[in-house]
C-alpha cells in the first residue's frame, strides 16, 4: 500500500495511536512498583491492574521497554523440562501464550513449529526418554524419536553431521513455539497502560528504601518514590539490585549471545536444538535463521560480542545443515543472563518484606514471561507465594532444596 | 579481553584459559552451622566490579589468580596464589 504509507510519511501527527503513554514525571507514591520494563515487570503490571484491581503501579525502566533480553532472545517457546514443577510451570506458560494475541488485539506472530532436542550420544538419549516419561505423566505432549522421523520431519539436516556425531534420536515436543519478542513486550505495556499503569522509561532504580525489613520505597534517577510493594524483575542486572538491599544470592551474570542470518525463503518448519553441538535455530517469520549457542565461558556484566561465537556457531550449524555454507551472518548480538545452579527461577517474596522477586531467568525466562506475569502479580496483590513458585524461592538454597532442571534447561532452549 | 597472561608462561589467546570462579575464603565444614556452609556453596557476589578470580592455563594446567574488572572485561594483573606481592 505505497500511498497510505506515503500519507503516513507525510503527516504531521502520527496518525497511529501510540501503544503507551509516556507520563513526564513521577507521582510521590505508588500502591505498588515494578523496577524492569521487560517482558516480565510488563506482564506483571498487566495482570495486577487486570485481574487483581491494582492500578496505581509505576513500571521503572533505566533504558527503554523491552531493550533487556525480552528483546534480545531467540524466543524458544516449550514445556518439556524435566522436574514436575518446571513441567507444570512451563505448561501453563504455553496455554496463556495461545491466547495473548487473542488477549492484546495484537498480533504477536505466535508460531507452533515442533521442538527437536537433538541427541547425539548414549546418555542425551536416556535422559530425553527420563524427559518424555515425566513430560506424559504431566500431561504434555513430548516423545522420544528416532533418526527416520526427524529426518521424514526435516529433510535439510545431516542426520549424520558428516559423521562426526551422527544424530541418534530426538525429543519431539509438537507445542513448541516461537512469538515475536518485541510485540509481547507491546502487547503486555499497552494492555497495563490502557488500565491505569504508568511506564517510565528512563528511569533508573539508584536504592531502595527499607526499614526496620519492610520496603518504603526507591530512589531514582528521576526522584523518590515512596510504596511498600516493589517487584525486581531486572535480570542481568539482579546481583545489583540485591546489593542495595543486602540479599545474597547464587546469581552469577554470563553473556548469551545470539545472531541472525540474511533472509532466505521459508525451509525450516521446525526449531532445532542440540545440546551437544551447542546449536538451536528457528526461521522467523522475516526468513531469517534465529540462531544461538551456549553461554560465555566467563562473568561478563556487559552486552559485547565476539568473533569467537560467530565462528563457532557458523561451524556446528554446518555440521547440522551443510548446504548452508553460502549463506551470510546480518546481525549479532547479546544479553546478560541471570544464571542459578540448578537451572530454575528465583521468584516470590523474600526476606525484606513487600521486596518481591522474578529473577534467575538465564538463559530460559522468555517462556515464562506470560506464567510469571500471573503468578507473580497473584504473588505480589496477596502477599503469599502462588502455588506454582512455591519451589522457586530465593531461600531454597540455605536449605539445600535444589531444582535441578538442569538436563532440561542448560543449552535446550 | 582476548589474551590472557599466565604467570608461567605469558600472554596467550583466551581460548586457552578457563575460569574457576572468584576466589573466596572456604570456613572450616567442621565448625560451621548448615547455614554459613550453604552461603559458602551457593552464594556468590554477582554484582559486577573487580574481582579475583581462579583461572587455568589449560594445555599446561596451570592456576593462576587473576584481577579482573568483570564490568569491561579488562584483567589487571595476575599471579600465582600466594605470590601477590611479587606481581
Ligand atoms: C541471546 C539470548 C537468547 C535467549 N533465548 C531464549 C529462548 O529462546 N527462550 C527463552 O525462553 N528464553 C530465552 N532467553 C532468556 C530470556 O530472554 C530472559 O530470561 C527473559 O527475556 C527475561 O525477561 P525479563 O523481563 O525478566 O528481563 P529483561 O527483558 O532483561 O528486562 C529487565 C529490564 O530491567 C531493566 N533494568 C535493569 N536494572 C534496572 C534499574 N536499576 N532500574 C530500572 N530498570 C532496570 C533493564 O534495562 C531491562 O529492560 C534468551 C536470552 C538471551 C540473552
């Protein structure tokens, strides 16, 4: 439609409505704040105003909405993990997605491909049918598959990798999906915004205000604000923000990088994943492979990129798709993942009270944006855990009540 | 950072090196409640700054602590554990 965008180009006034406000400044005091204008504080603030009547709630972002990983993943969306808790959480994860574009009037390019965890030694393969049993049990469609399926299902792929590490099954997980990122995040402010919720963008958390254990309030970039209600769900920028109130945590802060490549015709239905190769990739919508590996080796409290991992991604997907070889790299990038040692979320209340927690996302959080929206906004209106995170709390780890998801969610996007 | 410096034998690419993690003090397992010890295993500062931290050369297997500022990854100085003051 060349002309309406040229009367679009032309107008003075933008002739779309915005998506949000941008309220120019902050008002003395809230009934509750949420310090992340993420995918996560977004869905949070959308469910408070809409199915607990919270409105009076300011979301602080330091940069602008959705420029943390919520904009920056490769937006993997499954079920199939391995403990019964990570099983049911993700679960209902993936029934809220189904129905967000319905939810937002917004299209957020919900995709249902078809999740292949590859396996290529004895012990992926054991632990994937150890996966599929729990994931059945718990009601998720998730089945182990031999090298002939995945080939019937994806002819492009070398079942053999050139015989280095030849494929010997796969976790099939038909739901899995990817979702435009971005538009969750649209999706999830527009909705809190239109209730009454107000997004400041450039506004910094500096402290946070507690006294005699109970939270009063923060200091910003833009001023003081006084609440007893605050919600962290700043990711990469976790271990910060527990400082200023005194928590200790296991998180540890690692690079995730990520790249695309030049659009190309649809050929990949499906999204694929290897452990072993250090590989996942989807074709979005656009035509372009979304492409990742496995964290940086080292703490890195920074978004750089390197050479390294371009190399050593473009080299395992050759492994897996040789023809591929002619193709270019468009863009690179990465995030700060929030990492656990046992590869599960630490969310809920803590030990200061009204300082509620949605962190240790790593690497797996974008999945579990529209489930931690709910529970965390339940958790925050009512002051009491949701059933859901009950095993997800900070304190698991001073009594030794690890997860352990991590056969599920270490490179398995 | 893309080179490393071992105090053995010099500056060489990063890939050569893993990272063990900060350095910090191990309390006595025989003297310390559940719940120091579990701080000890779990707990870690994770806030960025300047750390140090375990590192080995891995083709000659050699530990070695290194400062580094976690923020712009930029190493400033390494030595082995307990010749700090020689560096
Ligand atoms: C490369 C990459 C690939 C990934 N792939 C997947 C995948 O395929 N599937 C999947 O499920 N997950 C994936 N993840 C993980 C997922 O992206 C995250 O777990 C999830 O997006 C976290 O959302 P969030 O809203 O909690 O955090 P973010 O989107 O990071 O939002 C946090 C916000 O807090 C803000 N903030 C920080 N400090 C302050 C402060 N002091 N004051 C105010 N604001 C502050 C930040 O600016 C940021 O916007 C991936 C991550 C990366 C980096």
């Amino acid at each position: 439609m060349p002309l309406r965008l040229l009367k679009f180009g032309l107008a003075k006034k933008y002739p779309e409505p915005r998506m949000f406000r941008q309220p120019d400044r902050l008002k003395p005091s809230y009934d509750a704040v949420i310090i992340g204008a993420g995918g996560h504080g977004l869905a949070a603030a959308y469910y408070l105003a809409r199915d607990h009547g919270i409105t009076n709630v300011a979301v602080l972002e330091k940069g602008y909405l959705g420029g943390g990983n919520t904009g920056r993943n490769t937006t993997i969306i499954r079920s199939n993990y391995l403990t019964p808790s990570g099983v049911k959480f993700y679960d209902e994860s993936v029934r809220l997605w189904q129905d967000l574009s319905q939810d937002f009037d917004l299209n957020i390019f919900y995709s249902t491909r078809g999740h292949f965890t590859l396996a290529h030694t004895d012990s992926s393969l054991r632990t994937m049918r150890w996966r599929a049993e729990v994931n059945k049990h718990l009601g998720v469609n998730s089945e182990l598959v031999d090298p002939d399926q995945i080939h019937a299902a994806c002819p492009q792929m070398d079942i053999d990798c050139g015989g280095h590490t030849p494929i010997l099954g796969a976790l099939y997980h038909a739901p899995g999906s990817i979702a435009r990122h971005d538009a969750v995040a649209w999706g999830y402010g527009r909705g809190a915004d239109q209730r009454g919720v107000e997004i400041h963008q450039q506004t910094e958390v500096l402290g946070i205000k507690v006294k005699s254990g109970q939270v009063t309030g923060v200091a910003t970039s833009q001023g003081e604000i006084e609440t007893t209600k605050l919600l962290c769900a700043v990711a990469g920028s976790t271990p910060k923000l527990l400082e200023m109130v005194g928590l200790r945590s296991p998180l540890v802060i690692h690079p995730l990088q990520a790249m695309v490549s030049e659009p190309m015709k649809p050929w990949l239905d499906q999204i694929i994943v290897s452990g072993s190769l250090h590989v996942y990739v989807s074709q979005s919508a656009r035509g372009e492979l979304v492409m990742g590996a496995s964290l940086d080796p080292y703490e890195l409290h920074s978004t750089r990129s390197t050479l390294d991992f371009t190399e050593g991604l473009a080299a395992h997907m050759l492994d897996l798709f040789p023809f591929l070889s002619h193709v270019k790299i468009v863009r690179q990038w990465a995030g700060m993942a929030d990492m656990t040692p046992d590869f599960a979320p630490m969310m809920g209340k803590t030990a200061i009270e009204g300082f509620y927690l949605d962190s240790g996302w790593g690497t797996w959080g974008f999945k579990a944006t529209p489930v931690c929206g709910k529970t965390m906004a339940a958790t925050v209106a009512g002051d009491r855990n949701h059933e859901l995170i009950q095993e997800f709390s900070l304190d698991r780890f001073s009594s030794y009540q690890l997860v352990g998801e991590k056969g599920a969610a270490s490179v398995g996007h | 950072m893309k080179l490393m410096t071992c105090p053995v034998n010099g500056t060489r690419p990063i890939s050569e090196f893993i990272c063990g993690g900060e350095l910090r003090p191990m309390p006595d397992p025989n003297q310390v409640d559940d719940e120091t010890w579990a701080d000890y295993v779990f707990h870690r500062n994770g806030a960025a700054g300047i750390k140090a931290e375990w590192w080995c050369h891995t083709p000659s297997n050699t530990w070695f602590v290194a400062e580094r500022n976690t923020q712009i990854d930029q190493v400033l100085r390494t030595y082995l554990y307990g010749q700090e003051e020689q560096s």
